[in-house]
C-alpha cells in the first residue's frame, strides 16, 4: 500500500483541490480502486488568479509568463504542504505527488490527417503545421518537489500528444483502474469542460471524449451578470425559462461534428465565445439566460453520450463527478435528458468524493508513473501505442553522494 497526494486545478479554474490516497496494485499489477483518505480545496491567490486569467486570453509576455510558471509551481507546493501538515505527513511518507499543472492552452490533433501522415523520419513535421496535438500547462513541478521533499510527476498530456493522442480528458486510466471490475459503466466529469469516458476491463474496448461545456460558459455567464464567481447550486438558472433560439444557436456549434476522440478547450466554449453570445442575446433575463446555458450543458452532454457511445444499450450506469455536480439544477436537467435505462450516480457512492476526483486521478496517474505502468488508454486517446505519461522531478533529499565532499570537488 502507498499514500499519494494528487492535486488538481481544472478548466474551471475555481481553486487547488488537493487529496491524500491509500493506493494498492492489484493481482493483475494494476492498481485497485483508490481509497480517499482526506482532501481539501485552496483558494488562488488573488494576484496570480488575476495573472491566469489573463493568460488564459493570451495577453501575457512571454518573460512574465515564465515568472508565471514558477508562481503557479509555489501556489501547486502550499496546497501540497498545507495538506501532509494537516495529515502530519512527512518527507518519505508520500510515495509520491502527481498534479498536471494549469492548462493555459490546449490544441487537438487533426485524427483524419494523422491517418495520412506517415512519414516517421519526419518529427519536426508533425507540429510544424502538422496534424499532432500540444498544449500548454504551468505549474514548475521542481518547487513542489523541493518544498515537499517528494518524487512528483506533472505534465501527464505531452507523451500522448507524442503518439498521436488528444491528450485529453486524461480521466480514462483512473476509471479503468477503479471500475474494472463492474464495467462496462460510463463516468462524466463536469468540471469547465465536461467530459465522458466509458470504462472496461479490456482497455481495447475503452473511450473517452469531451462532451462540450461543463461549467466554463455557466462561470463566465456568473461573472457577467451576478458579479459572482458562479450561480450557487443553479439558482439563478432555475428560476428562468429556455430561449429556444438561443438553445439552438449553442447546439449548432461545430464542435459537436467532431469525431471522438475530441477535446474542447476554451477557444471552443471560453470567454470570447460566450461574451459574443451573451452580447448577441444581451435582452434576456438573467434567469433565461443561465436556464438556457444550463439547458445546453445538459443537453450537449446527453446528446454527444447518445452519439458516439454505440454500446448504450449495455450500460446501465453513469457515475458522475466534478464541480458540475454541485449544481443541482444542472443534476436535475442533466437526469431529464438521460435514457431511463441510464442510472445517474455519484462517484461518491463508490468511494471517490465528487469534488475530488480530478486530483485523485492525478495521484492514481502518478503512481503509475513512478511504477513504470502504462496509464493511458490508446483506444481513448487515438495515442498509437501504450506509454508511460508524466515528467518525473526528484526531490533534494534523494539526491546521491550529496554527502560525499569528494563528490563536490572538481578533481
């Protein structure tokens, strides 16, 4: 048994959730369902909020977003620290800490050009307007690892991107590692971007997709018209009424024609799109307003599970988490939508506290990095071959012959 820590700041960007695992490798080398020790959620704070959030719209230079990077690394280590202190872990109680970092930026591949792009000598062609996927995540994994005194693992998406792989969602590895064993279900993770994966034990069978928005156009929608950083628990959204030719608009968005695997980041559904929008439809109430928005992000999810998911039939169980899912509103109009042979539960029914089981897939993907097991799914993904995703950082005390003067002469 290892304890992990995995933290986690996702597209909502609505704070650090930090967790602490017990995790066990099964008979068939692979891990069993983690167990949830403890967890906690840390606030940004507000200075380098204000420096993501203007990074996420591309407006910083280049010299202030490598400050950035090391900022979001110390934000990573106190969320990290504050945790084991409060569990009075110490250096070498960890295993290890996974976290991926604050994605600024995020590119698919182009899938039906990769299918003719075969030329393997070719390497600076694949990005040089080439088909292959890349991204951007902040967060230097090497204060984390100094601060923490722990082997940590950031990055998880570049080594799929390399085999031809979305690099996202990257939840797929977790949900085969915990629902194995009573697949084939489905999981939906509602965090800015919302995404579906249908878990199996045989990974060959194995898929995973962004269905579109989760809570990003909701949260810029709250920012908007409430001055709040979301509609607390749907609220505002279920005192409205959906302006079908609005609804309409937001269902003819092209991203809905992409094949799966598909990954939406916010050029997709962010805060240009959804400015434009709410200017367009600026005489609408609020309340129809965010009822219309919350009518999208159900539908959007449904229709894109009933799409591209050709063995429903045989699944009787969608096991959901992220911050979505503290909207009852959304819950409730989200339940509407689904087939009646579809069960809506929460991912805390087995085990996995909803709120934080994006950072406990963090640490479930960083011990099998440090393990050297492959933890993504080709199937999912479109990556040509298994891997190994994740950039390991060892911590100052594992450093050898540190102790040894001969060793820091130069002879």
């Amino acid at each position: 048994m290892a304890l992990v820590l995995g933290l986690n700041s996702g597209s909502s960007f609505d704070g650090v959730d930090a967790v602490v695992i017990e995790i066990t490798d099964g008979p068939d080398g692979y891990p069993e369902r983690p167990k949830f020790v403890d967890g906690h959620s840390y606030d940004w704070p507000g200075l380098v909020a204000e420096q993501v959030l203007r990074a996420f719209e591309n407006k910083l230079s280049l010299f202030e977003l490598c400050r950035l990077n090391y900022l979001a690394g110390a934000v990573y280590a106190e969320s990290a620290r504050t945790l084991m202190r409060k569990l009075r872990l110490g250096a070498g109680d960890l295993e290890v800490i996974g976290f991926d970092g604050q994605t600024l930026y995020q590119e698919p591949p182009d899938h039906a050009r990769l299918k003719d792009f075969v030329d393997d000598e070719n390497l600076v062609g694949r990005w040089l307007d080439g088909p292959y996927g890349c991204g951007l995540q902040i967060g230097e994994p090497s204060i984390v690892a100094e601060a923490c005194e722990t082997p940590t693992v950031t990055q998880f998406r570049p080594m799929d991107h390399a085999l031809g792989g979305t690099g996202a969602p990257l939840m797929q590895y977790l949900d085969f590692v915990a629902f194995r064993d009573i697949g084939p279900v489905l999981t939906l993770n509602i965090g800015g971007i919302a995404n579906c994966q249908l878990a199996d034990r045989d990974r060959s069978r194995m898929m995973a997709f962004d269905t579109g928005p989760g809570n990003v156009m909701l949260d810029q929608a709250a920012r908007a018209r409430l001055s709040q950083a979301y509609d607390a628990d749907g609220a505002t959204a279920a005192r409205g009424r959906i302006d079908q030719t609005m609804l309409g608009e937001l269902l003819a968005h092209p991203y809905f024609h992409r094949p799966v695997p598909r990954s939406a980041w916010r050029l997709d559904f962010g805060s240009e799109y959804a400015d434009a929008v709410f200017r367009k439809y600026s005489g609408l109430s609020s309340e129809d307003l965010f009822a219309t928005l919350t009518e999208f992000t159900a539908i959007a999810i449904t229709r894109s599970i009933a799409d591209n998911v050709s063995r429903l039939a045989e699944i009787r169980t969608l096991i959901a988490s992220g911050g979505g899912t503290r909207n009852g509103f959304l819950m409730k109009r989200l339940a509407a939508h689904l087939p009646s042979s579809l069960r809506l539960a929460a991912s805390d029914e087995f085990g996995m506290p909803a709120q934080f089981k994006e950072a406990i897939k963090f640490a479930t993907l960083a011990h099998a990095t440090i393990n050297r097991l492959a933890n993504n799914i080709p199937a999912a993904s479109g990556a040509e071959r298994f891997g190994i995703l994740g950039k390991l950082v060892y911590p100052p005390r594992m450093a050898l012959g540190a102790a040894d003067p001969a060793a820091q002469t130069t002879g």
